[in-house]
C-alpha cells in the first residue's frame, strides 16, 4: 500500500477545517497518472474533486484545471485511453528503465548543472529564471506557442467557482508565485506559467511584462500551501522524491511534517512499485501516458476503501 499512515492531529487541529487536494507535477505520464488516479478513487465512491482546494503544480496544475472543468473524471481518463494511435506507440510493452529522449535528457543535465551550482533553493530559483530568461524562447512567438499547446489540453479556458491554486516562479526575481481567480490573470496563462520548465523552445513564460517559469522549483508539490486544512490529500508521481538537496526542505517529508506539526491530518499516495518505469526520465514519453492512466486508476479503486473515511 503506497500511503503514508496518518499521524494523530495535534490538539490545534481542533481550529482547522476542510479538505485540500495536493496535485504534484510530473510530466505527460504524471498527468495520466493522476487523472486516472481520481477516475478510479470516483467510480469508488470517493470523489477529490469535492475538495474545499485543489493545488496544482507543473502537470498537476493541468489536471486541477482538467477536474474542476465540469468535466467528469472518468470521462478524462477515457480520453486519455482513446488517444490517436499514434500516441500510443510502445503503450504496449514499455521498456523499464529505458533512456529518456534527447529533448528530456538535455533539460536534466541543463537543469541539473543549475541547481548543483545553487547554494540554496532561493539562489536556485533566481538561476532558474535567469537561465530561462537567456533562451531564445523567451519571445512572444515560443510563449504564444506553449500557451496553445496548454490551451488545447483544457476542457475549460475559465477559472472554476471552486478554489484553485496554480504555483509558479517569478523568473526575474526568483519569487515564488501563487495564482487562482483573483489574480488577475487567465487560467490558461496561468497553467503555461505553471507547466513552463524554462528550457528551449520556450524558456520563461510571458505573462503581460512578467515572465515565471515552473511551480515546482517553488517546492516539488508544494502541499504546504495546504496549511490551515483539516485533511490534506497529495499525489505525488514522483513519490516524492526531489531532485534537490534535502537540507533545501524541498521534498514531499519535510512538507508533510509541517502539515502534521500544524495539526492537519495528511495522507500522500505515490505510484506502486509496478508502475514507477513511467515517471522519471520517462515522464514525458507520450506513448506511456495510456499505460500510467491505467495504473492510476487500479490503485485508486484499490485505495478506496481505505480513503473513505480519512476524505469524507
């Protein structure tokens, strides 16, 4: 069972209420995973989407836009199944362990020198957007670009009624950034701020004379934005595992421990061992997406029972 065990609440938990949902990112397959992960959680009888927040993250910001659209989970998971065939080369029999593609292993090495050259996450964050801002995709043409493939992911282009979150960085300062209806800027855009990782084609995202690059150099799925709710659920693909040193406190534990210390009572759910091939270096393998869909949603159904109590 990939959960953490909930810890008793503390006796300020009393003050705390409400249900958050923590959406971490984790590429095309961490999308799927995701999205197939609530589609099963709801044919269960357990639906997230009900939550009193939703954090999004990188991909995870795609698919809190994606389940708050008005759109039924099951019905994202199924279009993710009926994806064009083409898509869905190698779905088959994915190879575990296989090497990522030459785009993705040149955004982790361009990522990695970066942060190793980094003494702590604020300087990293600053080289990030910096980095970013040096790429050729920091025009009006790579931004406009990345804005309609994000677009074309979404069901709905308007911020939901309910309360959503959709974290980014500042590449000129290197500030972390927290979007939602108020902010003044549209859900699309906010998605792409999101979802950019900076590198090329694209670089940082341009929002008016703003430019932001990925949520998760704020923090790797940043659950402590749910601090103040009763109950906090985080899917973390990645298994919350952080390509940052860990004395930066950027990781999935260090984030939970906070919540707990506040008295939120938090269960995370990472991927089952069978399925962890599709993260990683493969994450943004778009073939794979149909498989990692397919994994989410056995282990939500799987998980449902236990979750009913801790969500309702």
């Amino acid at each position: 069972m990939n959960t953490t065990p909930s810890s008793t609440p503390s006796s300020s938990s009393t003050a705390l209420h409400g249900r958050a949902l923590v959406l971490a990112g984790a590429g095309s397959t961490g999308n799927a995973w995701e999205i197939g992960l609530v589609a099963g959680l709801s044919e269960a009888g357990v639906d997230l989407t009900e939550a009193d927040v939703i954090i999004g993250t990188s991909a995870g910001s795609t698919v809190a836009a994606q389940i708050t659209s008005g759109r039924r989970p099951a019905e994202l998971f199924a279009d993710i199944l009926a994806a064009p065939p083409l898509a869905r080369r190698g779905d088959a029999g994915p190879e575990r362990g296989r090497a990522p593609n030459q785009a993705t292993q040149a955004y982790l090495e361009w990522s990695d020198r970066i942060i190793a050259s980094a003494a702590d996450a604020s300087d990293m964050r600053r080289k990030m957007g910096a980095a970013a801002l040096e790429t050729d995709g920091s025009d009006v043409r790579g931004g406009a670009r990345w804005r309609d493939i994000v677009a074309a992911r979404l069901p709905s282009r308007d911020w939901p009624a309910q309360r959503v979150l959709i974290t980014a960085v500042d590449a000129r300062t290197g500030e972390p950034v927290v979007f939602d209806r108020h902010s003044g800027v549209e859900l699309v855009d906010a998605v792409a701020a999101s979802t950019s990782n900076g590198f090329r084609p694209f670089g940082a995202y341009r929002i008016g004379e703003d430019r932001y690059v990925n949520g998760g150099y704020r923090r790797s799925e940043n659950a402590d934005l749910a601090a103040g709710y009763a109950r906090v659920l985080v899917l973390s693909p990645f298994g919350g595992r952080s390509r940052m040193p860990q004395e930066w406190g950027m990781d999935l534990a260090t984030q939970v421990e906070e919540l707990r210390t506040g008295g939120s009572r938090v269960e995370t759910i990472v991927p089952e061992v069978e399925a962890e091939h599709l993260f990683g270096a493969a994450a943004m393998d778009v073939s794979l997406r149909p498989a990692a869909a397919r994994a989410g949603h056995d282990q939500g159904r799987a998980l449902a029972e236990r979750l009913a109590e801790f969500w309702r």
